[in-house]
C-alpha cells in the first residue's frame, strides 16, 4: 500500500514549472517567512518568466542550482543572475561546469531555516547531484531517476553501474513516502515517489546485469541540443542570454 506522504511545512513554498522543449521540470522553493528562495535547473528560454514570478511572489533568489551540466538545454542560471542581481549560481565541483559555488556530496543549499542536502549520484554525468529536504519528504533526482525511467548513459561520461548503484543506495534507501520530482518527465507524469519507483521502474527493478544491458541497447538519438548546450553550460549560460529588443 501506497505510504501516507510527509506535508509540506506551512512556511515551506514549492512550485513545479515546465519547458514544453525540452521537456525539462524547474523548481521554485522558499521560507515563506524570510522569503529566500532557490530555483533548481532553471531553463535559458524561461528566465524571463521566472525572475517574475519570483518578484510578483516577493522573494529574493538566493541561489540558482543545477542538478548537473544538461546536455538537452542550455541553463537560465546566467540570465537569472542579470535579471535578479544577488542570485549565486550552485553546481556540483564534479560537474566541470563554472559556477559560483561548485558543491559536493553533504553539502547544504540553504534558504531561510531551510535548506537542500546534496547527494552526489553519477552514472548519467559524472557531476549529477541529488537534493533531497528531509522535513518535506522530497527529493529532486535531476536525470539520475525519471518516473518509471532513468538518464541515459551513452553519452557525457554516462556509467550504467554508477547510475543503478547510486539509485540503489543512496534514493532507494531513503523512506518511501518521499516524492521524487525529477527534471524531466515525456510523458506528462509530474511526480512519483521512492515507494513506486522501487517497485515499478522498469529498468531500476531489473539485477545490475540485466540494467546494463538494457542502457546499451536503448539506441537513443543524439540529443538535438548537445552541441550548443554542453559549452554553454559549462560556463554557466552567460554567453548565450538573448540580446533584448
């Protein structure tokens, strides 16, 4: 049976957006009381509707943070930081990509009284990053988990043992009721949780054996964006933001 999920706190403010492209889920979290916020994996076509939302809701971004160095779309970190000056840009040190504080596995994101606890989990890059809020019960998987998926592991130091051994130990060991909100999703799905994807990812059920060779034998085309995307990533978005009209 489904386990009864953890409630957000009631100073605790979350809000999921999309990238209809890319098909990529930003995150928008804050302390309502201080009104400090943090945006995970903010998309470069978006920042403009991100930075106001965040000045019609009164917060401050305090940090804009990637999961990884994407390789389907090009960061909105380097924009945010423009359009909302005192934002901080936040990846991993594992990633390769420049930021203004590079982060590793124990790390803390904090905003307010709150904060994300970073878990390092490579296998699709080598700089993916898990963050999980244990007072909210969620966890934000970036590539490393999809809903009934996984990242591929063809491609920008992919390991399919890294991958299926880090969910293993480090997402599927935390408590079930936890959400999983990952950074993408194709098939409209928003959220799924540790509970589920124990039981029902098709691939993360299978033995490490049987995983592998499923990743090797996915055939997945090249990803349209990976071009443009990686460079730019790497130095975090800011030579890629729009001229203004």
């Amino acid at each position: 049976m489904l386990p009864p999920r953890i409630p957000f706190s009631e100073d605790f403010f979350f809000r999921q957006l999309f990238d209809s492209e890319s098909s990529t889920y930003t995150y928008l979290l804050a302390d309502l009381t201080t009104h400090e916020a943090i945006i995970i994996d903010p998309v470069l076509e978006q920042a403009k509707r991100d930075a106001q939302l965040i000045k019609d809701l009164g917060f401050t971004l305090k940090y804009a943070v990637n999961t990884h160095m994407h390789a389907d779309h090009i960061t909105g970190s380097g924009w945010l930081k423009q359009l909302l000056p005192g934002c901080k840009s936040v990846i991993s040190e594992a990633s390769g990509a420049k930021a203004d504080i590079k982060i590793h596995e124990g790390d803390k994101v904090e905003f307010g009284r709150h904060a994300i606890e970073s878990l390092a989990t490579p296998g699709h890059t080598n700089g993916c990053m898990t963050y999980v809020i244990p007072e909210q019960g969620c966890v934000f998987t970036g590539d490393t988990l999809l809903i009934r998926g996984c990242g591929r592991t063809d491609f920008q130091e992919g390991n399919s043992k890294s991958l299926y051994e880090n969910v293993h130990s480090k997402i599927f060991s935390l408590p079930e009721n936890y959400r999983i909100y990952p950074a993408h999703d194709y098939k409209g799905q928003l959220e799924s949780s540790v509970f589920e994807e124990k039981r029902y990812n098709p691939r993360l059920t299978k033995s490490l054996e049987e995983f592998t060779k499923i990743m090797d034998n996915l055939n997945l085309p090249y990803p349209k964006k990976i071009d443009k995307s990686l460079p730019a990533n790497k130095e975090c978005g800011v030579y890629d933001i729009p001229k203004e009209e």
